[in-house]
C-alpha cells in the first residue's frame, strides 16, 4: 500500500495515573511463588518491565479513548467539527453492541456527520485504523479522521491473580497466563487529514504506505475472551508465539522495503510492538536492525496493546528521538499472527 497525500496532523496520549509495579504484582502472588518455589524478581528479569499503569476501578474503554481523543483535537490545528471518521481500535471496547466508538464520539463531541465504527485486530487495530483512514483519504471520500484506542488492563491483570493464587497449577500450568502480568493500561489519539488541511506552515508527517501480512495458521497461540462480569481471561504460549511472530516479521520486513525502498540503513528510528526486552532483542536480531535505532516505553508502560506502538511514537516525538525529517519504520504485530509495517516520515 502507498499513500500520497496522507498526514498524520497531531498525536497525544492518555495515561493513568496510578502506577502497578512488577514488584508489587509478585508481592500479591507470594503465596503461589511460595508453592512452586518461584523466585522473586523473575517477572522483571524475563521481560524488563518494571511497572505498568492501570485506570481507577470503572473506567471504561470509552473514557480511555476520549481523553486521548481530546488531547489530540487539543494539540490539533484542525477542529473537532472537521472530522469526518472516527474509529476506537482497541482491545477492549465497552460492550458488544453499540460500538464502543458510539460512546467515545458522545463524550468527546465529535459531529452527527463523522461516520463512527470500531476496528478490532488484537494489538495492530490501531495501525489497521490508520490504513482504513489513510485509504478513505487518498480516495477522496474523506479529509480528516480521528483514531483512537484506550486499553483496559486491570480486568485482565486481577483475573489473572485470581486465577493463579486458587491453587490448581503446576509450574507448568501457570506458564499460559504469566504474558498477562505484563499487560498495561493506557490510551493513544490521532488526527489523520489530507495535506491540503494542514495549517499554513506546518510540517506535514507523512503516512507513505507499507505493508500487511497474516498467518493465520498460529490463530490458537493467544486467545483471549470475556471471564464473567467486568473480567477478562487469556492464555498465551509465549515461546511458540515469538517463534512464529519473529518468522512472520521477517518475511513482513522483506516485503516492506521492497514495497518502500527503505532498508534497515535508511530507516532512521524504529519503533515496534512493545512487548518485552527478549521480544525486542530477538526482533532486531531476526530482522538485521540496529538497536541503537530503537525507542522503548514497555519498561514503565508494560504491553498496552494496541496503544503501546502509537504511545510509543508520542513518547518518542516527546523525547525528541524523531524530529522532523526523521524516517520512522512502525513495525505492528498481533495476536492472529497478523503483521503491518508502516513507513513513516515526521
């Protein structure tokens, strides 16, 4: 896919302010650690998160996905009656029925005009909301779009707790739900438009295109579901999951820069999936890319899902690891298997 005329106008985040720390998450899960003689600090040595953020008790995926939604129109020099689509991409949504998206519009104040709907893709929605919108732009049909996502961690991290301290699993047995623990709450807006929108001088943050693959062959690896009310239950083998994730991203990467022209040398950030510093590592490695390049948040955000990239990007711009002028490679994968990798020029 390539795009022309695509621009990503503003970006902003969501985040809450209580912090959970690993340390705290293995002090709740003492007596399972003392059972199987687990020893303390494995979590944060395995995956190098050292804290996740987590909304008070009641937030909703929506109240997440608005208050991103507002900093974005906030930081924006467009309006929120110019926009035209509006997509929530998480994870999480509200309910089944209506979008979840409904209840963000509504809270936001978006116009009765902006056709509304949710994209669910495990952790890519966010970047497949982008394509969608990117696409309805270089069509014409649109000229601006706002993209939001707000992850909800906290159902699936206490089921999680509850699951392991019953006392039923082995060491084996608990090995599907320790990807849980590392799973973080946050929220991430984007204002998408055509060039033409943009305010006189503003630099234009090109969306150029890039490319989606599947395999779907390892859908069964992480599956995750509704556990009762207002709880959450998943099982991830972890180990097969990044076998078969590092394959598929391979051949994703091989793909994209011939679709691209941009290589692992042109590029000059990159910024992943955040999962985990082995991931990370074993990524970089797998694709042949220097990890100089790259830029981090999962160490104090954890694995926010289908936020994490995008947060990741704002933390990013924030720091002032990608300027203006800066070739940013997003390279997106989630549960299905399902890769994107998208070119970025800020």
């Amino acid at each position: 896919m390539k795009f022309a005329h695509t621009c990503i106008e503003s970006l902003a985040v969501a985040l809450p302010d209580d912090v959970l720390t690993t340390t705290q998450v293995e002090e709740r899960l003492r007596p399972l650690y003392e059972r199987l003689r687990l020893p303390f600090g494995r979590l944060e040595l395995m995956t190098g998160i050292r804290e996740r953020r987590v909304w008070p008790a009641g937030t909703r995926p929506s109240d997440a996905s608005a208050a991103a939604g507002r900093n974005a129109l906030a930081k924006s020099g467009l309006r929120a009656e110019q926009v035209e689509l509006f997509i929530h991409s998480a994870v999480c949504r509200d309910m089944l029925e209506p979008a979840t998206a409904s209840f963000a519009h509504r809270k936001i104040g978006l116009p009765a005009t902006a056709q509304i709907f949710d994209v669910s893709n495990a952790c890519l929605g966010f970047l497949n909301s982008l394509t969608v919108a990117a696409g309805l732009i270089e069509s014409g049909q649109i000229k601006c779009a706002l993209v939001v996502s707000g992850e909800n961690s906290g159902p699936l991290v206490e089921q999680t707790i509850r699951t392991l301290l019953d006392g039923q699993l082995d060491r084996n047995g608990i090995k599907p739900y320790f990807a849980n623990l590392t799973i973080g709450s946050g929220a991430v807006g984007a204002v998408v438009c055509h060039e033409t929108l943009l305010p006189a001088g503003a630099r234009p943050h090109r969306l150029l295109g890039g490319i989606a693959r599947a395999a779907t062959a390892h859908s069964e690896l992480c599956q995750g579901d509704t556990h009762g009310a207002d709880a959450l239950a998943m099982q991830t083998d972890s180990e097969a999951l990044l076998n078969a994730g590092l394959a598929l991203a391979s051949d994703t990467w091989a793909d994209f820069t011939a679709e691209t022209g941009w290589d692992a040398a042109s590029t000059d950030r990159f910024i992943c999936h955040q999962v985990g510093s082995t991931h990370r590592r074993k990524l970089y490695e797998a694709l042949g890319l220097d990890l100089a390049k790259d830029f981090s948040t999962f160490e104090t955000l954890g694995n926010t899902g289908s936020v994490a990239l995008p947060a990741t990007l704002c933390a990013a711009i924030d720091a002032g690891a990608v300027t203006d002028g800066t070739k940013v490679g997003l390279l997106g994968i989630g549960s299905g298997l399902n890769c994107l990798m998208l070119a970025l020029e800020w």
